[in-house]
C-alpha cells in the first residue's frame, strides 16, 4: 500500500501512485456501475425479497468484492495482467468511496427507466474507455483473460 499522507477527495491520475488511495478516482465509476447491476441481479434473484433485503444483500456483495479486491491473489492479478502495475490495493477511504459510489448506482437503477439506465451505463463505459483507455468492461476482460493489443491500447501502445 502506498501511504501518501493525505486525502484528497479526487484524484485524477489512473495509473498514478496514489490512484485507489483517496475518496473518489476514475474508477470510482465503475462503482456506480456495479451499483446498477447488482440492483438488476438482485431484483432478478430475490424478486419477493423487501426493498430493504435487496439492498442489504446488493451492498453486502459490494463490500465483498472490495475485500476481495485488497487480497494479494487480486492485487497480484491486476499488476501481471493490466497495466496497473502501481496498484497496491485500496485504502480505507478510497473503499468507503467506491462503497459509496455503488450506493449511487444502486439508487439510480431502482429510480431510472431500464432504458435510461443502460444508455447512462454505455455512457459511463464509453466516457471512461476515451479518458481512460480502461472501463468495468475492459476491468474484467483484463483480469480474467488478459489480451496483450488491450494491454498495449491502454498503455498507450496502439497494437
């Protein structure tokens, strides 16, 4: 973990060494984005469930992932198949604000039209693959099956 002795409430640079170590940072929209599918798995699988349950249970495999996430097997991951190769994990806070985030998200999918929804997800998406060169989509393809001209676009390598 890298200490930086502050906190900031954003931090803007992606691949920069106090990236996932204050509030909120580029992929703290990929949170909100996790938000909104858990809301949709949850209102698939537990349709008779309270409102109340379904949150509980959206929020509790969010807080699951981010344990999930800060383990060394996770981490190790992230740095040999994405160019996250500064990634040391998440701090507190920054988990707290990916936590929040997902909340949003979450909120947003109960409040939108499904329609609505899926175009602000694409949005999202589509915003963070042009600022970025990285998104949940492309987050998930790296760590499960890393491919190398992926690699290479989001390094800045064109393939």
């Amino acid at each position: 973990m890298v200490h930086c002795g502050t906190v900031k409430i954003w931090y803007g640079l992606p691949n920069g060494p106090e990236n996932s170590q204050h509030l909120l940072d580029w992929y703290t929209f990929t949170h909100v984005t996790h938000g909104i599918l858990l809301y949709a798995i949850v209102a698939l699988i537990a349709r008779r469930a309270s409102t109340n349950l379904r949150f509980l249970v959206a929020l509790c495999a969010e807080a699951s992932w981010e344990i999930l996430e800060n383990t060394s097997m996770v981490i190790e991951r992230y740095r040999a198949g994405t160019v996250a190769l500064h990634y040391y994990g998440d701090s507190v806070i920054n988990s707290i604000g990916d936590l929040l985030a997902a909340v949003l998200g979450y909120g947003l999918a109960g409040a939108l039209p499904v329609w609505l929804t899926v175009t602000f997800v694409l949005g999202l998406e589509g915003m963070l693959a042009y600022a970025i060169r990285d998104n949940l989509a492309l987050n998930v393809l790296m760590l499960i099956r890393p491919i190398e001209a992926v690699k290479k676009w989001q390094s800045g390598l064109e393939p």
